[in-house]
C-alpha cells in the first residue's frame, strides 16, 4: 500500500512497434487504475536486449513507448511513468532473484523456449533469466496487481512463487503480486496466422496491426487477414481466424458478440473485414494523433520520464534496503 491505495505495476519491452495485441490486452486497461491504485508503468528496456537490438531504434522505441502510454491515456501526473533503466534497483534485485529462482522454474518457461528457437544463434543468460527481472520489476514496488495479457501468467506465476519463497527464508518482505488479465481480450491472434498470438516482433507485417499504422494500412491488413472458407460470421473454435476478428471488434464496438453474428448474418467476410478495419481504425485514431503532439515534444517526455524515474526510485530503495538487510549484506 502507499498511502490508503493498492499498488499496479506493468511493462512493456520497447522492442518493435507496439500492435493492437499489446493495446487491447495490456496498455489500453492500464489508465482503469489510474484514480484509485498507485500505478507505476514501466518501458522495460533492459529485458528488450534478452534479443539483439538497433541501438538507435531502442532510444526511439523507448521515447515512442512512453508517448504512447500517454496517448493511450495515462496522465503522468496521475501514473508514475518511467523507463527501467534509469531506476538501477530493477537490475539489482534482478541479480539477487536469479538467486532465488531454480534452474528448472526458468527450464519451464514457454517463453524462452519459443525465443530461444526464434533466436536460436544467440541465445542468452538473460533470455533465460528474463523472468527473475519481471519479478524484481514487480516484487520492488510492494505490487498488488499485475495487469498482462494471457502469455505473460506463466511469469507472473513464477514472480509469485519467488516472492513467497524469499518470503518464507527471509519473513514477509514481498507484497505476493496477483494478476489481472482481461477475459475478453487476453489473447490477439495473429492475423496471418490465427492460432498464434500477435507479437510486435514478427517479421511478416501482415500479421500485426500496428497502433501507429495509417488507416489505408489497417484495411488493407484485415482485408487479407486469413480466416475459413465457411462464409459465415459465428465464433467458434474451429474458426479461429473469425473468431479473432469478432474479438477485435468486440473490443473496439462495445457490442457483443451475439449482436455481431446477427449484425453479418448472411453476409459474407468481405463486408465483416471491412467493418472489422473500420472501427479499428477509428478507434486508434486519436491514440495516434495524440501520439504525433506527444512525440514533437522531446524534451518533455524527458522530463516525464525523469520524475518518473524519480519517484519510483524512492519506492524502490525503500524495498532494497530492506531486502539488502534481511539477505546479510553490510550497510
Ligand atoms: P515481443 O514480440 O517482443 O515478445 P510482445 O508483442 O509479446 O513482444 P510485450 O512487450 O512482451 O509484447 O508485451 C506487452 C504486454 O502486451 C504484455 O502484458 C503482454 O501480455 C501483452 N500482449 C502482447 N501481445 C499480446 C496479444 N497478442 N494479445 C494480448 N495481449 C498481448
Ligand atoms: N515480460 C513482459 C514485460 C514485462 C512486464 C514486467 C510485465 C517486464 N516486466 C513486469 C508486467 C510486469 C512481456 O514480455 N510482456
């Protein structure tokens, strides 16, 4: 707790341009909390380098990442708003995690088995310890509640064992995390390949929809979006592709999905993907206005993520001395 309020934590890597993925399961649910949590939003540029990154379009990403927290509608004077790296506790309880977790937690982690084939020529100490991170990332706010999409439980499952366990060595010193992932978005398939998620970091450009992307993108992208040669508007298992793009414009509409099987009854993909484009489009495009006043104004985000930086330093030492005096280190 600070002050009568629980606390929030999230991250995002600035490692590719952030998809409709990343807004409707993450970013897009984090300004909820904004009035009666304490909220600490976080660019997790040290877990980005797990993959090797441009150096120049890191900086870019991480000013871009910030921008669009705000354009997505968190108020910096109501979120603390930071980047990883300027807060050097995040990586020193992150080495002192990695003490605490098992080599078979992190072996089990289908997070690093899928990187680590993506990436297969340089896989990592740090693509395997990526999950000792997000729990100091977590663990060193006292968090209460972890807003994710469905792909990051695994994660967070293991932040919560490492703290009861430290927990149960050392007394209580971890707050444990819970998680708070939407039901109805939790999980966005790609578009070229629906029963996988949609991920920034693939390749292929039509399997993403892009925040930033112009709206002439955005139909042309859920136009070629892949579905089934069934014609008909109905979510269903079997139809993944369908089904991923009524949960699209679910999330963008408002309306449920009963109404829009009736709303296409009989009509076929054409007119579906076409609305489906639509309202994404629209609804995107006052993020990405935002986002062009936001990014003309450099010198601001600096200053943003600086009292970010600031402020969640302040928390941070307050758990590490802590931490430093339970473990037996000389203060
Ligand atoms: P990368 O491809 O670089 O691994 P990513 O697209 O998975 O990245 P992250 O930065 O790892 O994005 O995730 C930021 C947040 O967005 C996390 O909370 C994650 O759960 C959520 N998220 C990412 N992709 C999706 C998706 N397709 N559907 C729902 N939530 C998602
Ligand atoms: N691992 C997350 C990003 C992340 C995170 C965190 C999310 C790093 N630290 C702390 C929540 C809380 C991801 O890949 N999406």
């Amino acid at each position: 707790m600070i002050g009568d309020k629980k606390i929030v934590f999230s991250g995002v890597q600035p490692s590719g341009n952030l998809t409709i993925g990343n807004y409707l399961g993450a970013i897009k649910n984090f300004s909820r909390f904004s009035e009666d949590y304490k909220t600490f939003y976080c660019v997790v540029d040290l877990h980005s380098i797990t993959v090797r990154q441009v150096p120049a379009e890191l900086r870019r990403r991480t000013y871009e990442t910030l921008a669009l927290y705000m354009a997505c509608g968190l108020d910096e004077k109501k979120n603390t708003l930071f980047v990883q790296s300027h807060v050097p506790a995040h990586a020193e309880l992150g080495w002192i995690l990695d003490c605490y977790t098992m080599f078979g937690e992190l072996s089990r982690m289908t997070q690093f088995k899928d990187k680590s084939q993506k990436h297969a020529e340089n896989i990592n100490a740090g693509l395997f310890t990526y999950p000792a991170l997000m729990a100091a990332d977590i663990l060193l706010y006292q968090t209460d509640l972890v807003p994710v999409g469905i792909d990051q439980k695994q994660h967070l499952e293991l932040a919560r064992d490492v703290a009861a366990r430290f927990n149960q060595i050392y007394g209580d010193t971890f707050t444990i995390p819970e998680g708070y992932i939407p039901t109805d978005t939790m999980k966005i398939a790609s578009l070229a390949e629906p029963t996988s998620k949609m991920s920034k970091s693939d390749p292929n450009p039509n399997a993403c929809v892009y925040i930033l992307d112009s709206k002439d993108d955005i139909m042309r992208k859920f136009k070629k979006a892949v579905t089934d040669s069934d014609a008909s508007v109905r979510y269903s298992e079997d139809k993944p592709g369908v089904s991923n793009l009524m949960t699209i414009y679910r999330a963008f509409t408002g309306k449920s999905l009963e109404e829009i099987e009736r709303e296409f009854d009989g009509r076929g993909y054409g007119d579906f993907k076409l609305a489906v484009g639509e309202a994404c489009a629209d609804g995107l495009a006052p993020v990405r206005e935002e986002f062009a006043r936001l990014m003309a104004d450099k010198a601001y985000l600096e200053q943003v993520m600086k009292n970010g930086a600031d402020e969640a330093a302040y928390y941070a030492r307050k758990t590490m001395s802590k931490v430093r005096r339970k473990i037996g280190f000389v203060n």
